[in-house]
C-alpha cells in the first residue's frame, strides 16, 4: 500500500447532489425565516444555522473523509440531523400557524417532490421567493426529505466503505507491515 492509497483524495463537496440541495434548503430557509418571522425574533437564528448546520457539515465531513472516513460518517450524520432538526421548524410553523401540511398523494406535493428531483436550484428558490408562506415551508419539508434521504444513503455506503477498507489507523498499520515486508525481501 502507498501513501497515495492511505490518503484518497475526495471529490469536491459541489459535486455531491447532497451538497446542492443544503445548499438550496440554506437558501430558502434564509429567505424564509426572514420573511416569516419579525425581526429579533430567535427562530431565525435557530433556523438559519440549522440549514446553514446541516451544510457546512456535508463540506467538512467530505473533507475528513481523506483521512478519517469515521469522522467523514460522523459529520455527515450531524448534518443529517441538523436537517430533522430544520424539519421540526418547518412542520412547527405549518402547526402553530394553522396552515396544512401536503399530504403526500396532493397534486402539490407530487409536483414538489418531482421538482425536487428534476429542478435546478436557481429554479426552485425563485419559485419560492414568489410563493405564500405556507408554501415554501411545505417545499422545504419536501426538500429536506429528499436530503435526508441521500445523506442516508451516502452513510450507508461509506459504512460499507469503512467495514471493507478500515479506518485510517488500520490503514496505516497495513502500510507500514508492507513496508517493512519490501523492505525485508
């Protein structure tokens, strides 16, 4: 094993589908927040770093990844949480405010998610920078489903990644065994 296989370079974070959805869900939920709520009031700031939270933290556990897929997996979940934790925010504002949340067989929640699927993010944030409240937090609710659902994903594969590969003190003891067995030939 050589240095190049004990350090693997990551992708960029702008190319993870996770990424671009954060991205667009921090945006949208910076929008919102100061849209629905007056000013001073907390939920704003609670909101906004949750999504701001959940992406930052899809960047940085990209970034650890190179070294330590357990921190990688570890930071992925916190973003992963900070998401169910901007979800509650979402439905708490559709409940206390006593708006609907979209069922999931409505019209709107089918073209939502498709849009979700298929839209780019400039799209959707000028759709919801045009759209009533109760709106944007039901896209939002959306949107973060999906995101919960690819970062599910990506643990589930670097998991199996770690269960096959080792972390990264195994990885560099494995490294040093070699050495030592090319160097003892």
């Amino acid at each position: 094993m050589s240095t190049n296989e004990l350090i693997k370079r990551q992708g960029d974070h702008h190319n993870l589908i996770c990424f671009r959805k954060a991205e667009l869900l921090f945006d949208m939920t910076y929008h919102f927040a100061h849209t629905a709520f007056e000013k001073g009031d907390r939920t704003i700031d609670q909101m906004v770093q949750a999504a701001r939270s959940g992406k930052q933290n899809i960047v940085e556990g990209n970034a650890d990844i190179e070294t330590s897929l357990e921190m990688g997996i570890k930071l992925l979940n916190v973003a992963k949480a900070s998401f169910q934790e901007l979800l509650s925010d979402y439905e708490d504002f559709l409940r206390v405010n006593g708006y609907a949340q979209w069922e999931t067989t409505s019209k709107e929640y089918v073209a939502m998610r498709k849009l979700g699927i298929e839209g780019n993010n400039a799209n959707i944030l000028t759709i919801a920078k045009s759209r009533p409240l109760d709106t944007v937090a039901n896209m939002a609710i959306i949107l973060i489903k999906q995101e919960d659902y690819l970062l599910h994903q990506l643990l589930k594969s670097l998991s199996n990644r770690f269960v096959k590969e080792g972390g990264f003190k195994e990885r560099m003891y494995r490294a040093r065994v070699q050495n030592r067995e090319i160097k003892g030939s």
